[in-house]
C-alpha cells in the first residue's frame, strides 16, 4: 500500500521534494533543447507548464534558472508569438528572488 504525501515521514517527503524537483528540472532542459531546435512554441508550452504545476515552495532559484535557460535558448528574432507570453508570465512567479527567501 502506498504512503500518501500528508502521511509520510519528513525524510519521505523531502525525498519525494529533491524527486518532483529533479523531474521537474529535467522537463525544463528538454524545453531548453526543444527551443534550440527550432521548436520554440513547444518549448514555450512544456516550460510553463512546468513552473504552473510546481508549488510554491518548489519554485526556487535553480527552477527559475533554468526555465531562463530555456527563454535564452529561444532564437531572438522568434522571440514574439502567443506561447512565449504565457511563458514569461510563468517566469513572473519568480518568488525565488524575494529578499529573505531561503532555497531549500
């Protein structure tokens, strides 16, 4: 039988924290690879979908860097179209860059 999130210890759930983070990151450098291949629409889509899913309390510095990666990825000239606004207002959670905020 499976443990539920609210019922594991706090060694499972800061296991369970570092796994959803690192699949998370994960996601975003496949996102970063998509828009380096000319799939900028789709890399746009994968990383906001991405930071949306994330709680809050995941949404740290190494996420938010790497979700920049992706937009960074993005070529300049192709910079303007429907999904790259979606992303940016993604990348507008950024709550990892509040003074006296505290990355686990």
């Amino acid at each position: 039988m499976a443990v539920s999130r609210h019922d594991a210890t706090p060694s499972d759930q800061v296991k369970l924290i570092h796994h959803l983070r690192g699949r998370n990151l994960v996601k975003l450098d496949r996102a970063a690879t998509l828009a380096r291949n000319s799939r900028e629409a789709e890399a746009c889509e994968l990383a906001t979908q991405t930071l949306l899913e994330l709680p809050a309390e995941q949404r740290t510095t190494i996420v938010f860097v790497r979700a920049r990666d992706v937009r960074s990825a993005l070529p300049a000239h192709r910079r303007r179209n429907r999904a790259l606004n979606t992303f940016e207002e993604a990348l507008a959670l950024d709550t990892a860059t509040i003074p006296g905020r505290r990355d686990a």
